[in-house]
C-alpha cells in the first residue's frame, strides 16, 4: 500500500508597506518582481517541499499573488496596499504526485496590471513502501533462554510455556499476541515454576499482550500511540498471562475436599500438563521481573466455565517484582492472586467481565497504587482467606486504590467468612449498582484494619455500602479525593491514552 501524506499548502504572508518616494512619479510604470523562489527542487518519498521565501515588490502599488499547480488553481493572496511582501511556500506531496514533476507558477500583479511570473519545477520521488513488522510464530515449550526483542511480533499459537531453569526476556515495546483458540487449544504464556519472566517495559514503551484480532504494532508503540483500535469491551479472544511459583499456599484440593493444600494445579491448565503446578515453601521465590505491560482481550473458555485471568498468580513468591499492570476486557478475572506473597504496585483493571481483584489461598501480599473501572457482572474484590486452618499471615492488603463502579457491577467488595484482608485509603465514585457483600467477615485485619474510604454518594440512601458506613467519608467529589492515583499515572495505558480515565474526572 502506497504511502498517503495529507496536503499541506502553508501560506505565510507578511506585507510591509513601503511609502512613495520622492522620486515615485505616477507617470512612471515601475513594473513587479519576484525573487527567492528556486527554479527546481526535489523530494523524496512524497516529502515536503520548504517552505521556501520569497518576496514581492512593486513600487506602483501590489494588488495579488496567484499560485498555480499544473496550471490549475491553488492559492490566490491578497496584497492590495503593499509595496513590498514577504511570502512563505512549502506543499507536501500526495499520492497523486507520486514519480512526477509538478509545475507551480508564482504570478504577481500590480495596480497597472503589470505582471511578473516566476516558474517553480518540484520532481517527487516514490513513496515507501510500509515496513511491516516480521511475525514470530511460538508454540510449545521454550528450551533455552530466549529474548523477545520489539522488532517483532510474537504470536502465540498454542500454550506455550516457560519452564524450570529458563529465562523469557521480552523487551520494552514488544507486542505478544495470542491466536483464538479455546479448550486445549487456548493459548496463553505460561511461567512454570521454577521459570523466569522478565518483560520490563518503560511509560515509553509499554510491552502489550493482545490477540492476533488486535491490529497494534510495535511501530504504534515507538509512536506514542498505546491505545488499541480493537473494543475496549471485546474479551475472550485468547488466554493471558500465567505465572506460577513456589511460594506457600493454603488450599483445598476440590475434587478430594483435602483443606490445607500446598500444592495445587492452577485454573485454565488442564490437570495433563504438570507445568500448571503451583505452591511450595520458598516465601521469597522469585518468577522473574514485570514492569508496564498491558494484558488486553484475554480470557478463553478452556472448560465449562473455566476461562483464564488477565494475569493469573499462582503461589508466586515476594521475590517477584511486579509494578504497572494493565488488564483491559478479560472473560474472567483481572488479576487473580492463589496464594503466594507477591506484591502488586501499580495496576488498572477496566472492564472485567468477572472480578477485578480477586484472592484465594492465604494470599499475604499487598496491592497498591491502583484502578478499576467498571467490573462487568464481578465484583470489584472478591477477597477470600485461607482454604484451611493454615493462615501465614495478615499482609493481605489493598490500598491507595480507586475504583469505579458503573451499572453492571456486582459486589462493590465481596468477603468470604474467613478472609484475613483489609482494604485501605480507597476513592469510590460512579456507584450505580452493588453492594457489601459480609462486610468484615471474621477476619481479624477487614476488622481492625481497613479504613478511610472516601465516595461521591451524598449518603448511603442506596445501600450500597451497608456495613461500611463507619469506614467511610460521604460526599467527597472525584477531584477532592484523598486517595489513590490519578489518569496522569498511567498514561501508558490503553485506559490512560485513550482518554477514558481522564473522561472520568481522574
């Protein structure tokens, strides 16, 4: 496809009036002249030609200046009551110049009708020719320490996983993108335990995991342009992202009914492949480094009613480094902790069709610095405790987080009876639906720790918040916040670039 440039013809004309001489006799005809414009230029791939100068001078008293492009019409300039005019030209190319020499003529007229014509050739070159970015097709198992540069795109046509003892480097700017698929045939990036993620991306160079559907490219990247042009509500069109580690759990072995469980194979993998195991007792494992990297349009049924999280964290451990999350339209879950001690600083979560928090496990790690922006049919936190009599801790905290509710949500905060989490210094506005859902259950930290709430509602005359009353200020508008981050935060995002954070008032 050949290259379109948009016309551009910039008219700068600046007019200085010269007062006559005493030598300006009216009976004398002083002609017009035009200088400073080329006879010929060139250029390459439909370019921009200037702006080139020029001036006009007629002593008897200029009247126009008529530009011309293969004798057909182009600008016409006012100079009545100058003698003397500076003129700016440039014109950049268009398909239709493309491989041809263009003719502008430059006619300027005075009050005598006297006339200069000045003869300007530009020769265009062809256009470029679209480079378009090389597939890497990915599939199965990577077997030695790979680096996944932005160059390329990386399309995953099956599940394809990072197992013990290798490293998956994938660089800032890189776009990862999953084929539809759905059962065993849905594809996803798997970290087994034991393996290593590292996909640092910048604010500048966001690294973007979406589905072959979604047309974005690296080059969109480089360019500032990190929104998609796909729906911001389109979900399930491939997996997500799946890291599993060694950290302890507390789980319950459901087709057994065993509670206390250390080990577990995790949702969206099928039992077959022993890469979907999680849990152990390394507190501080380490699954590798994940920084600005939005995960768009995942969530694939592999089973009844067993779709995969955005990103999905299996027993990940504290030596894991994770910061500046996106998830945007997932079939499931947003980010979904199972156990582990991972710490989360940074995430926005917009549109997830189930809950956009989500614990289980005797997770003990905290998640701060956040957003989420209308949960479709989850709740905004489903926060679960231990599936057992073992609790490691009470570090299971979410805190300096907004969130906003919309039409569709279910439970604004929904506890199990024995979660051990506490939710601090949040912002809740846009409430149009939802509910506490066992507020505090009998965890001793949604008890005695979570406080300072803050909504827009003028009171609870809704409902909404019922059981929490004591934790929150009312009638606190969006721009008076006390909590939480705001657009500025994550204008790397999609939710950010596209303007839908600032549409809400953050």
């Amino acid at each position: 496809m050949k290259k379109i440039l948009s016309l551009l013809a910039a008219f700068g004309v600046m007019f200085y009036i010269s007062s006559c001489s005493d030598d300006d006799d009216p009976a004398v005809d002083n002609g017009v002249t035009i200088s400073g414009i080329p006879a010929t230029a060139t250029v390459e791939n439909l370019g921009t030609l200037g702006p080139v100068s020029a001036t006009v001078e007629g002593a008897d008293g200029l009247v126009s200046l008529v530009i011309t492009k293969d004798d057909a019409a182009l600008e016409t300039v006012d100079l009545t009551g100058s003698t003397t005019a500076s003129y700016e030209f440039s014109y950049t190319a268009v398909a239709e110049d493309e491989d041809t020499n263009i003719v502008f003529t430059f006619t300027a007229t005075d009050v005598d009708g006297d006339t200069d014509v000045v003869t300007h050739v530009l020769s265009v070159g062809e256009a470029e020719e679209p480079v378009e970015t090389p597939i890497v097709i990915v599939r199965g198992e990577i077997e030695e320490n790979t680096t996944w540069p932005a160059d390329k795109i990386y399309q995953l046509d099956t599940r394809v996983t990072v197992p013990d003892g290798i490293t998956l480097t994938i660089e800032a700017g890189t776009v990862v993108k999953g084929n539809e698929g759905q059962g065993a045939a849905a594809t996803a990036l798997l970290v087994a335990r034991g393996g290593t993620l590292n996909a640092n991306g910048t604010a500048a160079l966001p690294i973007i995991f979406t589905s072959t559907l979604d047309p974005i490219d690296p080059a969109d990247i480089a360019a500032g342009n990190y929104a998609s042009t796909t729906s911001e509500t389109q979900s399930g069109l491939w997996g997500g992202v799946i890291i599993l580690g060694k950290a302890p759990i507390t789980g319950k072995n459901l087709t057994t009914d065993e509670e206390n469980q250390t080990e577990l194979q995790i949702e969206g993998i099928p039992t077959s492949d022993p890469n979907g195991l999680y849990g152990g007792d390394d507190e501080n494992d380490n699954s590798g480094t994940i920084s600005y990297i939005s995960i768009r349009h995942g969530g694939t049924n592999i089973g009844s009613g067993n779709e995969i999280n955005g990103l999905t964290l299996g027993g990940v451990g504290a030596g894991t480094t994770i910061s500046n999350v996106e998830v945007v339209a997932n079939a499931d879950d947003g980010i979904e902790f199972f156990g582990g001690s991972v710490s989360v600083d940074g995430a926005v979560i917009w549109n997830s069709f189930d809950d956009s928090m989500d614990t289980d496990m005797d997770y003990n790690g905290s998640v701060t610095n956040f957003i989420i922006v209308t949960p479709n049919t989850g709740s905004a936190f489903e926060l679960d405790g231990p599936e057992g009599s073992v609790t490691r801790g009470e570090d299971h905290i979410f805190s300096e987080g907004v969130i906003y509710g919309g039409a569709d949500i279910d439970a604004i905060v929904d506890w199990d009876g024995n979660t051990n989490a506490s939710l601090n210094n949040l912002y809740f506005f846009g409430i149009e639906a939802g509910r506490i859902d066992s507020f505090g259950g009998v965890g001793t930290n949604a008890n005695s720790n979570t406080s300072n709430w803050e909504t827009d509602l003028a009171d609870n005359s809704g409902g909404f918040f019922t059981g929490a009353e004591s934790v929150l200020t009312f009638g606190v508008a969006v721009g008076s916040k006390s909590h939480g981050p705001t657009a500025a935060d994550f204008a790397w995002t999609w939710a950010g670039n596209s303007g839908a954070l600032e549409a809400l008032g953050l």
